[in-house]
C-alpha cells in the first residue's frame, strides 16, 4: 500500500509538471504576420525527420514510423517540394523548403523549433531565397497537454503559425533572379496539421517586400 | 522537472570532418558531392503555360523543376541537403534565360545560397564535362558573411578494388569574407 502511493505521488507529480511545462509561463516569442502575397501549398513530397512532438523532443525513436534519414548529421532535418498556389488557387511557383532542429533551444524557455530555408521559383518571373525560424513550441505544449489528458503526443488543432520574425531569428528573404533580383523582404508561414500527418507538408507562405 | 526542462537534449547534428582548403587571398575551397545514383530524396517539375499570360500548369513541358540532394563532404560521408531549382527568368531584355538556384545546408554548420550565372563563361576545368559556375551570394551560420564562386560539373570515380564507376554532381565552392 505505501508503495503504491509513493507511486501515485511520483506519478501525480511528474503530470503536475508536464502540465506546468505545457502551461509555462517563461515560453513564447515575438510573433507577427506581416504578410500581404500569400500563397498556400499542400505537398507529399516531404522527407525527413517527424516535424511534430516527437521529432522536435528528439523521440523520434518512440514514433510508430523510422526516421526517413539515418544518417546522424541530417536525421533531424526535413525537405520538401510544394506547388505554390496563389488566392484563386492556380499553381503560381514551385517551393523548396529545408529545414534543420535549432540545436540552441532550451525546452525550459519555450526556444525549440527549426531553422528553416526556402528556394521559391515563378516562371517566367524570377526566384528568390528564404531564410527564418519556425517555432514549434505552440505545437509541443499543445502536445504536452494531449499527452497529460491521455491523448497521444500529438498537437490537436488544425494550424500553427510557426514563424517568428524578430530582430534574432528574422524571417527574410532575398531575390536572387530575374523580376526579383535585388528585391527582399519579410517572410512568415503557417504550417497546418503538423504532427498529425507527417507525410503531408500544408500551410501558407506569406512574402512582404520591406 | 521544469528544472529539468532546461537542460533536456534537444535534437542536434553530428558534425563530421569538413575537408577545406585555405587559399592564397585568405578564403577556403571546399567541396561538395552529390552520388547520382543514391543521394536524389526529393524531384518535381511543372510545365508553364504559354496563354494567355506565362503562367504555370501542374502538366506541361518541364521547363521548371525542383530536387533535393543529400550532399556529401570530401569522404563521401553526407553531411547535409541541397535543394536545386531550375526554370527561365526574363533578362533586363525581357527575353527568357536559364537560372539555376542552389541552397546547400549543413545543419551542423550552416547554408550557403548559390546563384548560377546567366552567361556561362569558358569551362574552369577543361578536363571535366557540362561544367557551369556562378556566385555564392550568402550564407549563415559558419558561412555568415561569406561570398565567393562555385564551380558545378559531373564527374565519374571508379573504385579501384570493384572496378564500378560512380558519377557525382561536384559542388566546388571557394568563399571569402566579404570584407577582404
């Protein structure tokens, strides 16, 4: 009987502070959504590591599918290829996106996410290069929270805005050829379903010129 | 536990040797492989639509494409992801040239963006084929602040213990702090 409740003890405290991980008042960021070209993408062309909880807490091990890269110096990165769809929902570019883990976050701050890059092409037009920060600390408290009420480790709503631009992890991108050589601007995205299906790659793209 | 929140392992990158050269003026070459027989993860291309305005179409010629590569260091041992975008882009004529996009990250050290030239000039390595070159516009992380030039062509190895050949996209880049 003691054992059984140092047990429940142990076990009530660690949800107590899974929750208040989940809940933690020291996590969060700058966030703004300057974007005025906004293009949205549904793609299955992705590869790579699980960009939901598990891949960001480094469970990847835990998930019910193996990493797509085994080797150590990539396995915590993804790739995908998207059609660029613009508000009529006509093909308008073609998307690369890579992305690696920030190995420089701290879970206690809420700093976990993934240092993100973009190669965008509009025939006929030009292309231009993306660099930003996609914070996936909303997925994994979200995540956090499904877990302690039983659920799976797995975040619930249907769309995150994941990216931040502030003056540290700045969401910028460059033109790099033909009408938008020399142009630049600010760039945000808004990644849907992550961590519900890691095979689909969905969201927008939203591109603002200074 | 929150405590313990700070100090928990969050992914990182294994870091391998990186084989880099320095050079005269104070820069380093370094270069990059692509195996064309196993490092493809990712392709696509789309047509473009002619009428009534250049516009895309999901079908089509495949006058624009998009791959990613895993890359290799000097070893052969990858050590990151490139993604290359292919289309034409209008010239300050207005007339349609080729451009070629790279992006290559080493999630250890960081990224370069490199940005093939327009108009190839001569071949730098006359011994190699379909050799193309361009700038090195950016980078971050360890590449922060560096430009440079970069070489691209398709070269052939054969292991001399098989006798099989492997042919490789060589990414050859040589950067330079862009103070110097």
């Amino acid at each position: 009987m003691r054992a059984l409740t140092v047990i429940a003890g142990l076990l009530s405290g660690a949800l107590v502070a899974v929750l208040l991980l989940a809940l933690n008042p020291f996590a969060g960021g700058d966030r703004e959504a300057p974007g005025t070209s906004a293009y949205s993408f549904v793609s299955n062309d992705v590869a790579g590591m699980r960009r939901g909880a598990f891949g960001v807490l480094n469970l990847s091990l835990l998930a019910d599918t193996p990493p797509d890269f085994h080797e150590p110096t990539i396995e915590n990165s993804y790739a995908a290829i998207t059609m660029l769809r613009d508000a009529q929902g006509g093909p308008a570019g073609l998307g690369v996106k890579l992305a690696s883990a920030d190995s420089g976050g701290n879970l206690l701050t809420g700093d976990v996410g993934l240092k993100t890059y973009w190669l965008v092409f509009w025939p006929n037009q030009g292309s231009i290069h993306a660099r930003g920060y996609e914070s996936l600390w909303p997925v994994v408290s979200d995540s956090l929270l499904s877990a302690v009420f039983g659920g799976p480790l797995a975040a619930r709503n249907e769309s995150y805005e994941m990216s931040v631009v502030d003056a540290d992890k700045e969401g910028v991108w460059k033109g790099l050829s033909g009408i938008y050589y020399d142009d630049a601007g600010y760039m945000t995205t808004v990644i849907t379903g992550p961590g519900i299906d890691n095979d689909i790659f969905q969201g927008e793209l939203e591109l603002q010129p200074y | 536990m929150l405590a313990g929140a700070g100090v928990y392992p969050l992914p990182g990158h294994e870091r391998l040797r990186s084989g880099i050269e320095a050079m005269e003026n104070g820069g380093r070459k370094e270069d990059f492989y692509i195996d064309l027989s196993t490092d493809q993860v990712l392709t696509k291309k789309a047509g473009v639509a002619a009428f009534p305005v250049p516009a895309m179409s999901v079908a089509g010629s495949e006058s624009l494409s998009a791959s990613v590569y895993k890359i290799r260091n000097s070893d052969r041992d990858v050590v990151g992801l490139a993604a290359q975008v292919t289309g034409n882009v209008p010239d300050s004529l207005g007339e349609p040239v080729p451009a070629v996009n790279w992006i290559l990250m080493v999630p250890s050290r960081g990224t370069l963006v490199l940005d093939q030239e327009r108009v190839l000039p001569g071949s730098l390595i006359p011994e190699m084929a379909s050799v193309q070159q361009g700038t090195v516009v950016s980078g971050d992380g360890e590449f922060a602040g560096l430009n440079g030039r970069y070489v691209q062509a398709e070269i052939t190895e054969t292991d001399y213990d098989s006798g099989n050949e492997s042919r490789y996209i060589l990414l050859s880049t040589r950067v330079w702090s862009e103070a110097e």
